[in-house]
C-alpha cells in the first residue's frame, strides 16, 4: 500500500474490534488523501477521533494516521458482530487482503477514567473512624450517635438501613434502627422525634424516606430539630444553602458526595460550565447551589429545558440526577467533560438473577468514549451519599461538644444617672433580655427551660444528668450582713459581685439568691431584689408572685393540716370496722391497700397485704392514729402578714360536732414544706422527706407523720414544678436563680440545694478546658 494512495480502513478496525469485515465500497470506512490538506471522514467515528484526523497533515502516512487512531479507546460499534477487542496492531506495508483482516483478542478499554466512589467512600469511612479515635483520648464522652426511623417495611428501605447500619459500624458511629409498624400513626411518630430532638445523646436523626400515604413526608422530616437534621432537607440548612453566604449546619449527602467526588478527582471548578440535570431538593437544587459556591457558572436543566443537548454539548461538568435510565448519551457531551451519574434506575436484563440491572442516567458505554472521567452505577455517587451522611453525624457530634463549652455571658449596658433614681426606677429603665436568650448564653438547652413569660423561667432538673461529667465551678458564700444605712446588704452584695465578675471579667458567673416573701415584701422592710444598680429585674415580678412556688408551698401545707382535722374527726365519730372501711374501700366487691398504705402497715409491722386478712387488733392499730391535739406542730400558713390570723379556733362550725381547737397561722416561708424544698436533691427525696414530717404525737407517744396521713404523694404533686429553680437576670442582663426562700427560724434563710448545683455545673469545666482558667463561679 502506497503513500498517496486511496487506502480504505474499515471504521470497526480503527474502533477496535476483532471480526472478519468485507472491505466493501458502502461500509463505513474513513478516507485518507495524500494529495489535499482536507481528510475527510466517511464514518461514523467519535468526535475526539475526528478531532485527531484533522490534525494531520497532508504528508502524514496512512502509518502514523493507523497508529493514533488505534491508540485510542473507543465505543462499542452496533452491529451483531461478537464482542469487541482492541486492535493489536496493523502494519500498512503489509499485504492485506482485500476481503478479509484479521484483530486481536485483546480487550478493549474506554477513554473516561473511572471515578472510584467505593474506594473514596471506604477512605472516608476510615478517617471518620481515626477522628473518632482521637477525639475520644482528650473526651471520652465523645460518641457519635445516630437514630434512623422507618415506617413500615419496605424491601429497598430496608436495604439502604442496612447499607448505613454497616456503614456506621465501620465509621465507629453508634447508629440505632426505630422501627415503627406501617400502622403507626404520625402522631406517634413525631412524639419520638421529638423525644430524639431532646437527647443529648443523639447527634443525628434520619428519617427513612419514603413515609406512609397516611402521613405527611413534609411534618415528619420538618420535625427533626436543625442541629440533628444530618440529611440536610430542613428549611433551615436548605434555605441557608441556598442563600449567598448562608451558612447551613449541614449540606445534603447526596450533592455533597458529588463535589467530594469532584475534589477527589483533582476537578478545578472555578470558571467551569456546570450543567445539572435535574431540579429536585433532594440532589439537582442543592448541588447547583453548591457548584455555584464553587465559583463554576451553573445551569439547571430539567424536563422542560428546550435544547438539552445543546446545554449539555457546550458543560464542562454534568451532574445527572433526572431520573431516566441511560438518558444522556455520549454525543451530547463535550469532550473531556467530567461525568457525576446520580440516577438509579432498574430497567429489564434476562442476564441477571433478579431479571433486572441498576444503571443510571447516563448512557455509561457511549459516554464513556467521550468523558475524561465518569462515575459508574452502581459505586459511584451511591457509597459517597451514606459517607457524608456519616460525616455530618462526627460533624454534629463535633458541633454539640464545641457547643457546650462556647458560653458567653453579654452583659447590658448601664445607663447611670445622677442623681441615682429609685431602685423601681433603675430597673423599669432597663430593658432585660428575653429569658431564652439568658438560658443560651449559659449553655441551658431549649427543652431544659420552662419560660413564665418573657423574663422568668424555670429550669429542669434534667440538666444535672446532662452536666453531670463537669467539673463544678468555683462556689462563693456571702455571709450574713447587716445593711448599711444605705441598704447594701446580702442580696446587694451578691448582685453586684456577680455583675462584676460576668459583665466586666467576662466569666460566667451566677448569682443564687432566695425567693423574698409577700409578708416583708408588703412590710416594713420592704423588696429583696438587691438596690441600686446591682439588682434582679424585672424588680416587681421578682419580688411578687414570681412562678407561684410560695403558692404552692402554702397549698400544700394547708392541705396536710386539713388532713389532720379531718382524721381526728372521723376517728373520734367512728368505730374501728366503719372507719377501716372508709380507708379501704371494697372497689368492685375487692378491697386493696393503695402503695402509700404499706409504709403505715410496715411501720407497724404488719407484713399481710390482703386487707380482708387483717385481724381487729391489727384493724385497730392501722385504722386509729389516735392523734394528741396538744402535740400538734403543724399550723396553716399564709404568705402575708396577718397579725389577727396567728392565733385562732377551728372547728366551730356546727357541722363539726363541737370539736374545736386551738391553732394559727404561720407565714408561708415559715413553712417545713419551704425548708424540705430547699434541701432536698431531686422530685424523690423531696417525696421522702415531706413523708417523713412529724405533725404531732399519739397518745402513746408514737410519732405521727405525713405519710400516716396518706397524703405524703399529694403534697409531693403540689410541689413538682416548685422544686424546679427559677431563672432570672441581674441589671446587667447575667443569670440569677431564685428558688426557695425558708425564714430563719426553720433555716439558715439561704436559697436551695438544687439552684446552688444547678449553677455550679453550668459555670464549670468540659475535661477537655483549662480549669483554672475557664471555671466560673456561684455566688450565693
């Protein structure tokens, strides 16, 4: 074959295939002329093909012309020719037939590099596990969590829980399963979801798309709190994500696995025609958003676009996620763009066990000989999706401990005057934060505070458990102190150190006072909200009703002494069968001892718990408390001063058969309900102690307590919400808890036990902080 001869190459050789081709004038061939600067192409070959032809010159031979084109990979050719192979080699000086070539078995190979998401993902999984690792040497507490919900039981979600369940295994990342029956409804679902939002445990919470017909997909993934929503569909995460300069807490797994994929394989973005197929919120907008961040110019086609393929001709970068099995083709790319295949699609294969196979939107084989590089379907964007779901689950988790140590207190500015005005003057001149704004500034979580309107709160003894590993803070004690003549006493004392230290030191620092009563309140004496510039405020709710816990203090005391008069009533007008029944009354035809009954019957010593079992004696003894009036300790107690009320007869009314005695009231802080409250470490020792008060004596001497009385829970029920610290704030907007508040002849007149713990783990030290140096400090 000569130089300069017409030389036809049949298309299939210079493809790569191994078949026996007639060399025929109407084949497919390509034509290379020695004597004109033009080489045309009569084939059908590939557009980089094409591209190379071109590049010769006039002189090349049909050798060199062979050998390039040989040395590229390229698409398979449509025919029902067998399998194809890659040409091994062709010599144009030797003879060939001209019926007849003969090609290599070698394989062929394609021009896209493959995009390995299984092994990023896997590398990825590996990170996550050593950053775990070491995070855990400074915090051991530092432990990943992840709950997934899943209504139902649906074959395909079931398998992607699995896939994330291993995965989550292999990241070191405790992941939980919730499974809920297809009947559940979405009520019942919403309350775990919020029971998850409120863990402190759990970092990320997925709910398992999609959800029963009979439930809205919108209410259950819009319930998943912002700091836990690792799928990145919040409002919250995709509003910011989409907003310039937004900053969202997390990024969509999906469309993230594709820029980390694009980063991976060495992609510069910036300036780069970005085409995204698709719309959806799930993949299309979130990853347009993305590449747009990424400085790449960006359009988004979807299922209206006029002129898709022109797009898609002229973009750099495509990323497929319209949901059309092998929709894109390999013609429509540019050469050399880069491939991202989101789509997951099932179409027919009899080859295949199952009778189908997994491809995407694009058409892999064609688009392969014209990309640079391609992710396959599946193990490409697939494996990277659970990978940044778990990688949002560390970031979560990172978030949440940086979080806890992120406290800082922002004082408000005083405005001083002079003259000084009146102490209700400064504080109604004062506008104070919002009480949710004091709780964060302090690290109390959102579901830890009970807000009682826009400046008071109460805070959940919960937060103990949660703050339980800290380190206390610093504990101060202000001791007694006689006011100056000027007012400075404790509380004043206390105000202004706390102002000092939080609002000019810039360490958090809390103020433990007690709650003042109405008697001085409305006395001589006057508020206890501090004076001057150094007070809690609001001043007037401080020092008035507050959140009701005198209130409930009074209630309850009154209540244990309307039980007292009503079972010496009852004893004294009934005999022993009568009144043994009115205690246990048959329910049903059955008679059964409440639960607060066997503590009477075990301090008595009975061990039976069949009521009809008990013989008279023992009737009798458990019946009859046989109270000493003249023994009895317990007066009612309100929260006033009424001097015509301390001392008074009760029983006078006709209805009480003439049994009358003396008694009178006492103030409401003077209450051994106010000093059990202010003692006690938790809702169950408080239940205990209020039990075990002594109202008097029997005439044999025996102690007469609460729980005798049967009404130990009651009180106890009155109660649980005053046991609760309240959250306030000083002048200069830094925390105050007020709570409890017994007078001196019951208690040493300071504030709670519960307030001062509370305080002391919210001003103290992750075991990762300097001690020394971040530790804050209770001044109380």
């Amino acid at each position: 074959m000569l130089i300069g001869k017409r030389a036809k190459v049949a298309c299939g050789a210079a493809r790569g295939y191994r078949h026996n081709v007639c060399m025929l004038p109407s084949l497919n061939c390509l034509t290379l002329t020695n004597s004109s600067s033009i080489l045309r192409s009569r084939a059908c070959l590939p557009t980089q093909h094409r591209a190379l032809l071109s590049s010769l010159t006039p002189s090349a031979s049909f050798a060199q012309a062979a050998q390039q084109i040989l040395q590229l990979r390229g698409q398979p050719f449509r025919s029902t020719f067998s399998s194809p192979t890659r040409v091994s080699s062709i010599s144009p000086f030797t003879p060939q037939s001209s019926t007849t070539r003969q090609f290599s078995s070698t394989p062929a190979t394609m021009t896209a590099t493959k995009i390995d998401g299984t092994a990023i993902a896997k590398k990825i999984r590996e990170k996550i596990h050593a950053e775990i690792d070491d995070a855990q040497k400074t915090n051991p507490r530092f432990k990943p969590s992840l709950k997934i919900i899943q209504v139902g039981d649906r074959s395909d979600s079931t398998t992607y829980v699995r896939m994330k369940l291993k995965a989550a295994q292999e990241a070191a990342i405790e992941c939980e399963l919730i499974p809920f029956p297809e009947s559940a409804t979405e009520a019942e679902v919403l309350d775990k979801i919020e029971q998850l939002n409120n863990d402190p445990s759990v970092h990320g919470i997925l709910v398992q798309l999609p959800v029963p017909k009979h439930m809205s997909e919108y209410s259950v993934t819009s319930a998943v709190s912002d700091e836990k929503d690792v799928d990145g569909f919040g409002a919250s995460n995709i509003g910011e994500l989409a907003k310039r300069g937004g900053r969202p807490l997390f990024t969509p797994c999906t469309p993230k696995g594709v820029m980390v994929l694009l980063e991976e394989s060495g992609v510069d973005l910036k300036g780069k025609n970005a085409v995204v197929l698709g719309r959806s919120d799930i993949v299309g907008s979130p990853a347009s958003y993305l590449l747009k961040n990424a400085d790449a110019t960006v359009t988004v086609c979807h299922s209206r676009t006029q002129n898709l393929e022109q797009f898609i001709k002229n973009a750099d970068v495509v990323v497929a996620a319209i949901g059309k099995a092998n929709f894109v083709k390999g013609e429509w790319l540019k050469p050399g763009a880069v491939v991202i295949d989101v789509g997951t699609n099932f179409i027919a294969d009899e080859t295949k066990k199952s009778g189908q196979s997994l491809v995407g939107d694009v058409d892999f084989e064609s688009a392969s000989e014209v990309a640079s590089q391609i992710t396959p379907v599946p193990g490409g964007v697939g494996p990277m999706t659970i990978a940044m779901l778990l990688q949002n689950v560390v970031e979560s988790a990172t978030a949440y401990f940086e979080r806890q140590k992120a406290r800082a207190i922002k004082p408000l500015p005083l405005k001083l005057q002079t003259p000084v005005p009146s102490d209700i003057a400064i504080s109604r001149a004062q506008h104070p934060k919002h009480i949710t704004r004091v709780a964060q500034e302090i690290g109390i979580a959102g579901y830890e505070l009970e807000p009682y309107g826009a400046y008071k709160g109460k805070v959940d003894l919960s937060l103990l458990k949660r703050l339980e590993h800290r380190r206390n803070g610093r504990y101060v004690v202000v001791t007694g102190i006689t006011p100056t003549p000027l007012g400075e006493g404790k509380s004043t004392t206390t105000m202004g150190l706390t102002q000092a230290i939080a609002g000019h030191l810039d360490r958090i620092a809390f103020a433990n006072v007690r709650q003042p009563s109405q008697g001085p309140t409305f006395g001589i004496k006057g508020g206890a909200a501090g004076g001057g510039y150094s007070q809690v405020i609001p001043m007037d709710e401080f020092n008035l009703h507050l959140t009701g816990d005198i209130h409930a203090i009074t209630a309850a005391n009154n209540l244990l002494a309307a039980a007292i008069e009503t079972r010496m009533f009852h004893e004294n007008t009934q005999k022993d069968g009568p009144l043994y029944k009115r205690l246990v009354p048959a329910k049903k035809g059955k008679r059964e001892f409440q639960p607060i009954m066997f503590r009477r019957l075990k301090k008595l010593g009975i061990t039976k718990t069949n009521p009809d079992e008990l013989t008279e004696d023992e009737i009798h003894r458990f019946a009859r408390l046989d109270i000493d009036p003249s023994t009895i300790t317990w007066r009612r107690v309100l929260d006033v001063n009424d001097r015509h009320l301390r001392g008074i007869t009760v029983g006078t009314a006709g209805t009480e058969k003439g049994q009358t005695r003396e008694t009178g009231f006492d103030i409401s802080v003077a209450s051994e309900c106010m000093a059990i409250l202010a003692l006690s470490n938790d809702l169950n020792d408080m239940r205990e102690r209020l039990g075990r008060m002594v109202i008097g004596s029997s005439r044999n001497g025996d102690p007469v307590t609460c729980d005798d009385l049967g009404v130990g829970g009651a009180l106890t029920a009155l109660m649980k919400d005053a046991i609760k610290p309240n959250l306030m704030q000083t002048l200069e907007g830094t925390p105050v808890f007020v709570h409890a508040g017994p007078f001196a002849n019951i208690s040493i007149g300071a504030s709670s036990v519960l307030a001062d713990k509370l305080a002391l783990k919210l001003a103290g030290t992750e075991s990762d902080e300097n001690h020394n140096e971040k530790a804050g400090f209770v001044i109380t």
